[in-house]
C-alpha cells in the first residue's frame, strides 16, 4: 500500500547490487528498481573526471525533471542496462590486462591466480535430468598447476545416472564485481558456459579411463571426468581440467546459452614457409594426478620437415627412442587421485596431460588440459638401457594428436619417457597461418 513515490526514494539510497535484489522481489518491485532516474544517477556518478563532460551532480540528478531527455526519452531500464554494460566491460578489461602478463621462461600467462581472485570466478555444474529439473553442483574443491586448474565436485545428494540428460559446466563471476566483497552467491551474478555434455548412456558412450576398488572414470572431452560408484548407478565424483589459456575467456566471456568462441588467429606476412614446415615451436608439458605433480618439463627448439608432413598431420618429435641423452623419468607412480565426504582413493595407470605448444612467435598455438590412460603396449622393450614393459599413452582432438611411450623399470620403480611426438592437424596450421599444406 505504500505510495510508487515513497518507493522510489527509498530506492535512490541502495547500491546497484541491492537494487537488483530488490527487484526480484515482486513485479511491482521490479518495475520500481528499472527507474532511469535512479540508475542514471548511478551510471554518472561511476564515470572517471576525465570522461564527466556532461556529469550531474547528485541533487541535479535527484531533481531532474521528466522532461529530460537522458530520462523521457529511453525506456525504463535503459540506465540500467548501460551501467551493468559499463561495468561488466571495465571488469573484463582488468581481468584480461592480467591475463596478458607472460612468464618470460614459459611464455605463458603469470597472473591468471590473480585475474581469478580479482574477478571472483568460481564453477559449478548443473545437472539436468529427463523431466527438466535441474541439480546445481557448487562449491568444488581447486587445485592449482602451472598451466591449469583441476576442478573436483563431489556430494551425497545427487540424483541417479539413470535419469540425467545433460551436464552443464559453468564459469560463475559476481555481475558487479567490487561491489560485494566477499561475493554472495545469493546475489546478482553471471554465468558463463563453458560445455555441455549428454550424459544418457555415460558408461556406453564415453572412454573409460580406469579404475580402483571403488569408482571407474569416464571420460568426456574435453577435460572432463566422471567417476561412478562400482556397486551402484551413481555419480560418486566429477572432476573438470581447464588450461589457463582458455580458462578466463571460457570462464568470464562467454553466455549461459553459448560458449565464447576465440577470434581467429591474424598471421604475420611470411612468418612461415610450406617448403620447410614448422620451426622454432616451443613445448610445455605438465603429467599431474590432481594433487600429485609427475611431470613439469619445457621443450624448445622444435620443429618439422616437410617430409615429416602426411596423412593430414605434421610431426613433431620432442623425444626420440633412439636418442636416449633425451630420456627423462617419470617422479612417483603414476594415478589420478579423488575423494568425497567418506572415500578416497587413487585410479592407476592415468594421469592428467597438460600441454602448451608456442609457434614461432611464442603464441599459445595448442593448449589442452585432459585426462589421458596408460595401455600396456604388446612389444617388448628392445632399448640396451632399459629392460621393461613398455606402455604407452595417447591423445586425440580436432587440432592434433600426442603420442608417449615409457618404460617401466621395476629395479628402480618408476617410469622412464623414451618417446614424445606431437602430431599437428595440417587443417589447424592452415587456419592459423593462412597457408595450404
């Protein structure tokens, strides 16, 4: 029963953040919180002296009379719309910034701990099941790499394999970040997509990956894993990898119905030559099993023939059989660890693969962060100086492939790396550099 007027005085005195909570109170609180009298005063008092041309002070913007045309003339909501616009820009453009400063050894980005604290990004998923309702996931638990981040989500309330249709991951940011320090999950925020995966028929459609006494993995491309309960038909886990070169754009610059699909590469003039293949390629290349580091190892240098070029790939060979001064070890045993509320455990033979391949011009060329199995290969290791099993792991996307072998030495217990080839799709450097493969 209190009168529109009264309303809106009381309004004037919130903060944006409140003023979009209060206008999920009810219809007419909606309408009221779309004021462009309200919003306009705090669109002009967020802009910086240097861009105030036409700033008003705040009494002239308490009093401004309907006949101005900033108010009359734009539809209620306009203000706001252009204040969370402005806004959400300023923040991307900070967040970015950050993103651009590169580790000089790496030649990756150095700062993307610090963009995500800034921003204040956090993921969830959102499982989606065959009547529609939906089950978000929040509150994961992070671990850190120097390429990427491993994301695990784990609880006792999910609802059965049998009736979900689709997972949802999402990158979450506060819609007004700076404003609401710590963000509240209750408030206004903005969700990005980062991928979707159908979920109906898991354990027929998707790679498996390992297991132990208790869960098996599955695996979804990219980068995602889904461990089920061996004695039921139930989510125990999932556990998400996103490579830093991707994360914050995925993350942040995406919708929550699209994902964010990154511009095209701009080549420099003659920065490659089809006669001689790629040159000059630099590799990092982490193996982790979440909470466990068994790799970190840089590679510079590469490069490929053009007789290394067939069946619609380039070869580059960071590791070869035959050169042993290049072989390098593998630190503990090899498995990807996991846990929940009750259980813990550690699946074998499977390791997390982070990778960053640098063209010449040290320029993020592949990046990937994914789960990758081990496979006990039928020879026989033929190699003087190593006696063992060989195994091998292989990955495969749209933009190459990788290909490792070790040898396990059981004298000393651990894993030994005699070969790493990368194979590049001739589609992705044709699209990159504009040549014809």
């Amino acid at each position: 029963s209190m009168p529109s007027e009264m309303l809106l005085k009381i309004f004037s005195y919130l903060d944006a953040v409140s003023l979009l909570s209060v206008g999920c109170v009810n219809k007419r609180f909606y309408e009221l919180a779309n004021d462009n009298g309200i919003w306009l005063k705090l669109y002009s008092s967020s802009l910086q002296p240097k861009w105030t041309i036409w700033k008003m002070k705040s009494k002239q913007t308490e009093t401004v009379s309907l006949g101005c045309a900033a108010l009359h003339d734009k539809k209620p909501g306009y203000w706001k719309k252009e204040y969370i616009f402005k806004q959400t820009s300023a923040f991307k453009t900070r967040v970015m910034r950050l993103v651009k400063l590169l580790d000089p050894y790496t030649g990756l980005p150095c700062k993307n701990k610090e963009a995500m604290k800034v921003s204040g990004l956090s993921w969830i998923i959102v499982l989606k099941d065959k009547n529609g309702k939906e089950h978000v996931i929040e509150k994961p638990n992070l671990s850190f790499k120097d390429t990427s981040v491993t994301i695990l989500w784990y609880g006792t309330h999910w609802p059965s394999l049998d009736v979900l249709s689709t997972l949802k991951l999402f990158g979450v940011t506060p819609l007004l970040p700076y404003q609401s320090s710590p963000p509240n999950k209750n408030g206004p925020r903005r969700f990005s997509l980062i991928a979707e995966y159908h979920v109906a028929n898991l354990t027929e459609s998707s790679v498996a990956v390992g297991a132990d006494e208790l869960v098996q993995l599955f695996s979804l491309s990219p980068g995602l894993l889904v461990g089920i309960w061996k004695e039921k038909n139930e989510i125990a886990f999932v556990m998400a990898s996103l490579h830093y070169n991707q994360l914050l754009e995925r993350s942040i610059l995406g919708s929550a119905t699209v994902q964010f699909a990154p511009p095209p590469n701009k080549p420099l003039l003659d920065d490659i030559d089809p006669e001689y293949g790629l040159h000059d390629y630099s590799l990092h290349l982490d193996l982790h099993g979440r909470s466990c580091m068994y790799l970190c190892g840089s590679f510079k240098g590469l490069f490929c023939r053009k007789g290394d070029i067939e069946n619609g790939y380039l070869r580059l060979s960071v590791v070869s059989l035959k050169d042993n001064r290049k072989h390098f070890p593998i630190i503990g045993t090899l498995g990807i660890c996991w846990e929940t509320d009750a259980f813990k455990g550690n699946v074998k033979d499977c390791f997390v693969m982070d990778l960053t391949l640098l063209d010449g011009t040290g320029k993020p060329f592949w990046c990937f962060s994914a789960p990758v199995y081990m496979e006990l290969s039928s020879k026989a290791s033929g190699l003087y100086d190593y006696m063992g099993h060989i195994y091998t792991a292989d990955y495969v996307d749209s933009e190459g492939k990788v290909c490792v072998e070790f040898v396990w030495l059981e004298e000393t217990k651990e894993y030994i790396t005699v070969s790493l080839v990368l194979y590049v799709s001739t589609k992705k450097v044709n699209s990159w550099y504009g040549t014809n493969y």
